[in-house]
C-alpha cells in the first residue's frame, strides 16, 4: 500500500465484520435502554428492591442487601425479551 494510492473502500456487505460488530452495539444499546427504563420505573410500580423476598440485614453500622426477589425478576424478564427478540435460530 504506497502514498497516494486508491482510497476508496468497498460498500459494506451483509455478513462482513462492520455490520455484525454495528448489530450488537445497537443490540447491546437497546438492552441497556430497556434495564434503564426498568430501573427508572421499577422503583415506582414494580417495587424492585422491596418485594417479599429481598432481605436487609442491619447490624449496628454493617448493612447486607440481598435482592433475591428482584434478582430472580429481572432475570425472567431479561430471559423473556431476549429469547423474544433474538429467538431460536
């Protein structure tokens, strides 16, 4: 490849690495948008964080969290989108 040569550059093509790597970063974006809004209004109709099952432990100034409930919750939605969106090929 010497100086001053041809610059331009093929189109882009199904299967090639760019479009792939481009697919899971909207992907991956996509994902967090949709853990963020879960967050965002998890708070305030689906309790995360204080459902029957996520257990606080006080003692003194130590604090143990254990979000088991909403742990387990988050997991089954996440599982239910993914396997909606990216189903079984």
């Amino acid at each position: 490849a010497g100086r001053g040569g041809d610059t331009r550059r093929e189109p882009l093509r199904e299967g090639t690495g760019e479009l792939e790597i481009g697919r899971w970063l909207m992907l991956f974006g996509a994902l967090l948008l949709a853990v963020g809004a879960l967050f965002y209004l998890g708070g305030r109709w689906l309790h995360l964080g204080r459902l029957p099952g996520d257990f606080v432990w006080q003692h003194g100034s130590f604090t143990l969290y254990a979000p088991l409930a909403s742990s387990l919750l988050l997991s089954l939605l996440l599982t239910l989108l993914l396997n909606l969106f990216l189903g079984r090929r």
